[in-house]
C-alpha cells in the first residue's frame, strides 16, 4: 500500500499561466501527502485553489495533524497557501532550504513557524520506514529549489521539473507537446542546471516522478520523460531536419511569401514543414516548435525602419531562453528600405551556435516571379 496520497487541484478556470501562457486546458497544482509514524505535507497550491485544497487535506488527514510542511519550491503558484495552511495547522514544522525560508518570509509578511533548514544531502525521517533524502536543484528555475527522493516507494519529488500545462487528466497521449511548451517557455533559459539535476537524479534508482504540475509519471512515460529531458537540457533538436516557417507579415504580403516558402521546402525534400504566423499565435506555440526542430525559417516586414514587432518579441524570446544549436534563413519584406534581415540577423548573432543560410531573399513589397528563384535557393540550401 502505498504511502504516498494526491492531494493536488485542477485548475481549468485559469486562462493565462504566470501573466503570460494560454492555458486552454488549464493547469494542474500538485501537493502530496506522505505517511509515516509522522505525516509530512509536500508543497501547497496557488491561492485560487486554496479552500479545495484544504478540504482534500482535510479527508486525508481524517483527524490527525500533520506534523511537517515540506516546501520544494517557493513560486505562489506551489506555496501560495502557505499562511491558510499555518493558519489552521500552526504547529507544523516547515521543512525547506534557507532561500525558501526567506522568500517565503517576503511573501508572507509576520509568518510564524518553527523551521528546519534543508541542504544538499538533508534527510527527514518520518518513521516507519518513510524518509525523504534532499538535492538542491538551484535555478531549476528558481534558486530556492530543492527536489526529494522516496527511498520506500522509489518516488522522486521533482518541484517544477517534468510539468506540464493542462489539468491533470486532459489529454495525456500529448505530454510531450504540453511539458515541451512547459519546458521551454519556463526553464528553457536553466539546461545546464537541469542537466546538473538529471546527473544527480542518475544516481537514485527512480520508478515514479512526482512533479509539481501534470500526471505522475512512472513506467514507460517515466522513460520518455527522461529521455526528453535530456535531449532538451542540452538544446538538442527532436526532429532535427524538420523545418519551421515562421512569419509577421502586416498586410499579407510576406505570409504570402514564407507559405510559397513552406510548399518549396516540401518539394526541395525537407522531413517535416511547420507554419506558423506569429501575429495570430501565441510566442509561447512558437518557441516551442523552435525548439523541437533542428531547422527555421523566419519571414518579416520592415516596420518603422526596423523589424515589424511580433518577430522581433519571437526572436528576443528565444534569446532569453537560451535558444542554441540551430540553422535559419531569413526572408525580409520592405517598399522602400528593407531592414528586416538586418535586425534579425543581429538578434540571431547573439545566441549560440547558430548558422544564417545564404541567401537572405529580400522582398519589395510583394513576391515577384523573380523572386521564386530566392527561396528555392534559400530553400535547397537550408534542406542541405
């Protein structure tokens, strides 16, 4: 039987992720229950699920109190119900790394709580055979983290690590296209310290991960999860001939030109052709595709003598998360000045180990039957 109970909340209220990710199927916030001769409470959810939260504690704990809040990871949407559950509990020892304890001090002005400070290799014994053994994960992607291992049940306690969007149940034959956009958009900046994790996490003998977001994950989709975590801390492509064609054209001129760009690429060979049109999809779609091809082609008005703003905000999102390891083409767009190319060569000069393929195709206005003969160029030299 196992020691270990759920305790987490949908959310398919939510809309918008941290101010900023579209959540059409909503977000899930994990916390967990351990039992031993004493009971430990793992992380607490965001302040919009807080009273449900406490109910579902509430049956678990059928009577008893529990005797330790153990908090990986400080970010509001984990530790958000942190006062509502020292309120009702407030003899619980807080179990946490010495940055958590003060962020979570910042966060919650005149809180009142006994604490023990937790580094690398800390060990909490709960009796009857349940501990948990602790490993910093710093800037995974805050610096506070701590991640926790289960020895009894082979259980990982991963805080942010192997998240997803979406509520707990929906469609999980897509985990990797929602814990992708996750990844990337969240820590996608932190892969070496996710990777330094990874090596520590090598050493445990894991059979289940329980992150703060998403399904638990044990078996087979353990494997995959692993597997895609390792490819992605290191900024290596999944698909890595497949092409993405992304585009800001303001009055449809240079769509025009990137989606004749996209049927090109088909015929020239490419493995897989992705189109999308960033002023119509969201960044956070867009940087993840970026990511899981090897392969981009980025189309873009000149705009005010400079580069028309949703490729720019797509670009610049990419650069601060440490985008790496990939070949673009650039196609830009101008009537009288064309500066595109320019700007957004500049922006891709300052990420890592990336390759501009000649030619850059410039556009005046609208695409030319003279022009065909740029992208196929454009097209077999990105292919090659």
């Amino acid at each position: 039987m196992s020691r270990i109970k759920y305790l987490g909340c949908d959310d398919a209220d939510i809309d918008i992720f941290e101010s900023q990710y579209p959540v059409p199927e909503g977000v899930c916030y994990n916390s967990y229950l351990l039992e031993g001769e004493r009971l430990a409470v793992l992380d607490t959810v965001d302040p919009r699920r807080s009273e449900e939260w406490l109910d579902k504690l509430k049956l678990a704990l059928n009577g008893r109190k529990p005797d330790y809040l153990v908090v990986h990871h400080m970010e509001p949407d984990h530790s958000g119900s942190i006062r509502k559950f020292m309120d009702k509990y407030p003899k619980t020892i807080i179990a946490c790394s010495a940055m958590a304890q003060k962020y979570m001090l910042q966060f919650n002005e005149g809180l009142k709580a006994e604490f023990e400070i937790l580094q690398e290799g800390s060990h909490l014994d709960f009796g009857g055979g349940v501990t948990l053994d602790f490993v910093t994960a710093p800037m995974v992607h805050w610096p506070e983290v701590m991640m926790s291992y289960y020895a009894g049940e082979k259980t990982l306690f991963a805080a942010d690590g192997f998240g997803k969007f979406g509520v707990y149940d929906a469609e999980p034959e897509n985990w990797v296209r929602d814990a992708r956009r996750y990844y990337f958009n969240i820590c996608g900046k932190y892969g070496a310290n996710v990777a330094a994790v990874l090596k520590k996490a090598s050493g445990l003998d894991i059979a289940r991960i329980c992150p703060l977001h998403g399904p638990v994950l044990d078996g087979e989709k353990m494997a995959a999860a692993l597997g895609y975590y390792t490819k992605w801390s290191a900024y290596e492509p999944e698909a890595p001939d497949a092409v993405l064609v992304a585009y800001a054209s303001i009055h449809g001129n240079t769509g025009r030109a990137a989606r004749r760009m996209a049927e090109i690429l088909k015929k020239k060979g490419a493995s897989e052709v992705v189109t999308i049109d960033l002023s119509r999809t969201d960044v956070s779609y867009a940087v993840s595709e970026a990511f899981r091809v090897g392969k981009v082609v980025v189309a873009a008005a000149t705009y005010d003598a400079g580069l028309f703003p949703p490729m720019h905000n797509f670009l610049y999102k990419l650069s601060i998360k440490g985008y790496q390891k990939r070949r673009f083409g650039l196609i830009e767009n101008g009537t009288w000045a064309p500066a595109a190319a320019k700007i957004m060569r500049g922006q891709l000069e300052g990420m890592k180990n990336i390759e501009i393929v000649e030619p850059v195709v410039t556009l005046r206005s609208a695409m030319q039957k003279a022009d065909e003969e740029k992208l196929i160029a454009l097209a077999e030299a990105i292919v090659k």
